[in-house]
DNA sequence: ATAATAACCAACCGCTCGGTATGTTGCAAG
DNA sequence: CTTGCAACATACCGAGCGGTTGGTTATTAT
C-alpha cells in the first residue's frame, strides 16, 4: 500500500472510532488530526470535506463490518439457531465501551438521517440490504417455519429490537438489560419455528 | 400565572419543541430567544446553563407527557388490549413531524446518555418508572397469561421494541415500515395471553 | 538539470456558540 | 417621593469549529 493510501486508511480508521464515541457532530478535525499525527491540509487533500469523510466512513468501515457480521449466522445450516446464537454471543462478548457507545450504525443513524439527505440515503440503502439477508435466509427454511409468516415484517421487527435493545443498555449503561431483551428476542425467533 | 411564570413556560414549551426538532446539542440558544422575542438576559434569568434548561425541559414537560401517555392503556381493564390498541393508534395518529422528528426522549436519550450524567440519571429514573407501569400491568391480570413469563424482561423488550422501530422509521422517513414492527409487536404481545 | 506533480504543513479566516457583565425599566413597599 | 428589587435588555467575550490559502518537500518524468 502507497504512503498516500496508507494516510487515508488511517484517517478512515481514527475518523470513524472518533464518530463511535462522540458521534459525527461532535467529532472534531482537530482530534482526528492529532490522533494520526498530520495537518489539516493533508486530511483535505484526501477529503474534500467532514461530510464527505463521514460518508467514506460509512461506505468503507462501518457497512463492510456490519455486513459480514450479520452474513455468518444467516447463511449458517439453520439461521433460525445461528441468529440466536449470534446474538447470545453479542451480549457475553460485549465490551465495556461497545454498551456505552452503543453500534456505530444505529448512532450514526439516529443523529444524521434527517438532518442529512447522503446520510440517509446510504443508511437506507444498507437497511435493505440487511434486510434481504435476513428475508433469504428465513425463506431458505421456509417449510420449517410457522405459515403465513411475513418475512420482511420478521426482519425489520428484529433488527428494530435489537437496535433498541442497544439503545436501552447504552442509555442505562446495563448490561444485562440488553441481555434480557435479547433473550427475550430469542424466545420469539425460536417460536418461528414450527 | 404571573408574567415571570409565563416567560418561563413559554421558554420551556418552544426549548422542547426546539431540541424535539433538532437534538439537545444542535438546539441554539439564539434559536429559542429568537422564537420566545426575548433576550438572553431572560433565559438566563430564569436558567443558571443550557443544560439546566434541558434539564427542565425533561422533567417538566417530556416526563410528565410520556408517562400520562403510556398509564392510560396500560390501566385499562385488559392492558394487553389496551396496549395493542395504543400501539396501532399510534401507527395511525403518527403525523409526518413525528415519523421525522421521533420520541423526543428516545432521542435525548440517544443522544446525551452518555455524554451527561445529569441527563442519564433522569433517563434512568423514567425508564424504570415506565418499566413498573408495564410491570404492574401485566401482574394484575397475570392469571391469564402464559406461565413463567418474566414480566420485567417482557417490558424492556416492548419498550426496546417500540424505540427500535421508531428509529427505524425516522432514519427511513417510512412510517409503513413502523406499522409493520408494531404489528409484529401486538402479535407478540396478545402472545402473551394463555 | 529542470520541471511537474503528489503529498503534505502552518497559519489564518469568518462564524457561531454558550456564557457574562452591565445597563434599564416598571412596580411595590416604606 | 424615593428606594429597591424583580424582570428583563444590550453588548460583549473567548473558544472552537469547518474550511481556505499559500507555501514546502520528495519523488518522478523529461
């Protein structure tokens, strides 16, 4: 990797821990600036504004990771356990900071996408997304499944407990309030079953 | 109500109006003055800080608004009804300022939990306050429903749940994509009846 | 050897913010 | 009649912000 490319990747990668914990508003140049050690001008020579550093934030790191973290549970044998697996793992692999901080997604979401349009329009690009995983993955085990299931409403209904669950431990800084949502959560998935 | 009284409230009533629209942070002084025709002065006769005046805003107008809004169907002669009909009255009553805007506290809750104790600590206190509401609710008719069901947790989930999908409409600008998780939601919900 | 370009730096700019210090007004008590 | 305080208004401050401008290197092509 080029010199060039390697400052990039740095920015993307302090730029979008600083956004996790202080959220993009609050973030400030200056901080991102001295966490890698470079001036203002080389930040502008790679990005031609804050925005536009967030965006490439969201694109290149967050959506990627989230993805794929998503993607192994849903394309497991049986999605149904994978996921509650999947978030099970979550609330005992949980850190510290990742209950204060809360998902670097939801944040991001909850402060840009009415205030702005590109913000948005990429959260709601990667919701979708997110959402037909989990739609494919219910379908592909359709014949196990409770009849006249709606899929999508099932996708959208977990990823909206789980996004509030999330909010519910970040704002009580508790830990095992998410955990008992979460398994509360699970009880449901689980009574998809037939 | 004396004139000093007057001021205030009307202070109180567009700063709540103000943050619900644009977050606590976001929200300028200049902004409240301005709509208010008053000086700063004013405010700051009847405030010490912002964030007092945030402060107030919380307890006196979004606490005592949330709480009243939530007793009713849950002192209803069957709370399972009552909040399943409150749910899809909701979907339906939802104006289009509300699908952006979302639950101001949800909102203050996102986004100065943990950033100020001062605001986490009244989140925390109504949260547990409207988690006892549900609670009590389902204990008084908990002879009619399913067996070992672990009625805190039942709460943190509904409650999880409903900020799950009212975020997700508000970053999706969607308000069919609220209907379907609630609908989900009162499904999981008359589930809890025997 | 020179010219050009990529990659960066340092200094500065205008603006808005929350907050403060001081000035003004009207009414009510003595 | 005046003194005093409640209830404001006006003007200002320092800090921090995102962004711009005008250099400065080091490398590469000619």
């Amino acid at each position: 990797m080029s010199d060039a490319e390697q400052t990039r990747q740095n920015i993307l990668t302090v730029a979008a821990d600083e956004i996790h914990h202080h959220g993009f508003k609050a973030t400030s140049l200056s901080s991102i600036l001295n966490r890698c050690e470079i001036s203002k001008g080389a930040l502008y020579y790679h990005f031609t504004s804050k925005i536009e550093l967030g965006y490439a934030v969201f694109e290149e790191i967050y959506t990627p990771m989230f993805l794929s973290v998503w993607q192994t549970p849903l394309t497991d044998e049986d999605p149904i356990e994978g996921l509650c697996k999947f978030l099970t793992a979550m609330t005992d692999e949980m850190s510290c900071s990742e209950v204060v901080c809360g998902c670097p997604l939801n944040n991001l979401c909850e402060e840009m996408a009415n205030v702005d349009e590109g913000f948005r329009l990429r959260i709601l690009c990667m919701q979708e997304q997110l959402n037909q995983l989990i739609v494919d993955a219910l379908e592909r085990v359709s014949e196990d499944l409770r009849d006249n299931l709606a899929f999508s409403q099932v996708g959208y209904f977990i990823v909206a407990t789980l996004n509030g669950a999330t909010s519910l431990s970040k704002s009580s800084r508790n830990k095992e309030l998410f955990q008992q949502v979460i398994a509360e959560l699970c009880l449901y998935i689980r009574a998809l079953k037939k």
